[in-house]
C-alpha cells in the first residue's frame, strides 16, 4: 500500500460513518413499517444494504449472537473497508494523472 493518504482514509471513513446513521434509521423504518413510499427513504434503505457488506453478509449468524456490540462493530469495520476502497480509487486516480 505505498502512497497511503491517510487523512483521504480517514475522511472516507467518517463520510460512510455518516452515511451509515440515517440509512440505518430509514432501514428500521422500513422494517417497522412506517417507511412509507418516500423516495429517499427508499433510497438510504438500498444504501443500507451496500453498507452492512461484507461482515453482516458473511458473518451474520456471529454478528446477530454477539448484541449490538458486535452490529456496531461490524458497521464500523464496514465504513472503514469502504473508506479504504475509497482512498486507493483516489490514490489510483492521481496516479493516472500523473
């Protein structure tokens, strides 16, 4: 990983962290059934889905008996497995233009 951009990574991170708050309001409201037909309601719901992969994919039967400790954890490992691919897209981007 040469050329890591750390504050690029760690922007990344806190975006998709703040990402991850109201897909995850609007994914409850949905299975609460109070979502209603709201297009962006709709939309952070699918985003939801994006987010919760890889580890909720892979590894939900651990997630699901280890509590919310575990959900939130694997959130987290989540928005910083996106913000990595973020920063190497960014970093491969300036290097193309280079």
């Amino acid at each position: 990983m040469k050329n890591f951009n750390r504050p690029t990574f760690i922007f990344a991170t806190i975006f998709f962290i703040l990402l991850f708050v109201p897909s995850f309001a609007a994914a409850w409201a949905q299975d609460e059934g109070t979502l209603g037909t709201n297009l962006l309601g709709q939309a952070f719901v699918v985003i939801f889905y994006i987010l919760r992969f890889p580890t909720h994919t892979l590894f939900w039967s651990f997630i699901a008996n280890g509590g919310v400790f575990m959900l939130f954890a694997g959130i987290f490992i989540n928005c910083m497995f996106y913000g990595l691919i973020t920063e190497r897209i960014f970093s491969i981007f300036k290097l193309w233009k280079k």
